[in-house]
C-alpha cells in the first residue's frame, strides 16, 4: 500500500524538463566558455548538467543545435534585463534616445562576463560551423537587427530621416563599429562609444538625400 498522502503532488515531469533542458543550456554555455567549441563535448555536457547524454539527444540532434538554443536562452535573459523586461525596441518619439538606449545595453552586454565569454565562442563557433554560423545568424541576428530596421522606419516615416536613407546600411553603421570593437579589443566599449556613434550615423543620415549629379 501507497504512503503517499492523498493530498500530496505527484512530481511533475514537465516542471522536471525545464530544470534538466535549463541545465543542459547552461552547461554547454559555460563549458563552451571554458574550452572553446572544437573541444566542445555532448558528453561534457551531460556530466556539467548532471543528466544523461542520451537525453541530450533526446532534445537536439548535435552540440550545434545545443549552443543555438542556448545562445537564444542567452539574449532572452539580457533582454529580460533591460529596464526589468523587454517589451521590444523603445518608441518614445526620440530615435536618437531609443537607440541609445539599445546600444548602451548591447555595451553592458559584451562587458559582463556572463556573456561575453560564452558569446565570444559562440561567434568563434558560427565561423568554424557552417551550419551553426547559418541558423545563428537566421534566428538571433537578423530578428534582432529588423528591430533596429523597424525603428529607424517608423523615424523615417515621420520625416525624422531621409526619405531615401537605406535603412539596412544605416542598421550596419549602428551595430558594425559596436560588435568590431567588441570582437578586436581596439579600444574599451562604453556608453560614452556608443552615444557618440548613434550622433553621428543620425548626423549623417537624419535629412541627408544622396548627392546626384557631378
């Protein structure tokens, strides 16, 4: 006979997963940190997670498909930190605040050591992995960077820009220098870098038309 309460729980496998799929993305995470993506391991994973390999593979074919997972938990959590939650890229009327305010946080971002090391090997990684770089890029990158491209329509839309300001290359300009100074260690990476930098792309395309002509 059972001596289990008739009130009690039974424990809940969904609420288990969670735990063990969490784990398992904060494993590869740090590991990847730690030992660079070739030297990367399912197995590593699984004894840093404290679960079986097999239940790894149960949720993702390769350790690809656990750092692309992983890398998107990753931006979720620094979006969660953003003024105590992200609601999407701000709209208060001022682009040159919102955008401000975005890039600030990317800087923040890359200067944590939460994220910067495992971001670093991730980008290493999206390099070395075809595959991974590809998805990488398809599923954190460009939703990421249609933010940016939406705002900076809305600015255009409202006379805030140049009728014919190429909105992708504007994009590039913003994020480019960033994520340069980020990767090579030119120079540090400040809120003082990334204002000036949104000055300046705004200087140069808020209503500047191309020149036509000789």
């Amino acid at each position: 006979m059972s001596s289990r309460s008739p009130d009690a729980k039974a424990p809940d496998p969904a609420r288990r997963s969670d735990r063990s799929r969490r784990a398992i993305l904060d494993a590869s995470l740090a590991l990847v940190g730690e030992v660079g993506y070739n030297k990367l391991t399912i197995e590593a994973i699984a004894a840093r997670a404290g679960v079986g390999k097999q239940t790894i593979y149960r949720w993702w074919p390769s350790k690809a498909a656990v750092l692309l997972d992983a890398s998107l938990a990753l931006a979720d959590d620094a979006k969660a930190e953003v003024d105590g939650g992200w609601t999407g890229f701000p709209d208060t009327g001022d682009l040159a605040a919102d955008l401000k305010l975005v890039l600030r946080a990317t800087v923040d971002q890359f200067n944590d050591e939460k994220y910067e090391a495992p971001m670093r090997a991730l980008t290493a990684a999206g390099a070395a992995d075809p595959d991974l770089g590809s998805r990488f890029t398809e599923q954190l990158l460009k939703p990421q960077l249609a933010l940016y491209e939406e705002r900076l329509r809305a600015a255009r839309e409202a006379g805030g820009l140049a009728p014919d300001v190429d909105l992708g290359l504007t994009v590039e300009m913003l994020v480019g220098p960033v994520t340069y100074r980020w990767l090579m260690g030119t120079a540090p990476l400040t809120h003082a870098f990334a204002d000036e930098l949104v000055d300046r792309v705004l200087g140069g395309v808020a209503g500047v038309s191309k020149v036509t002509g000789g």
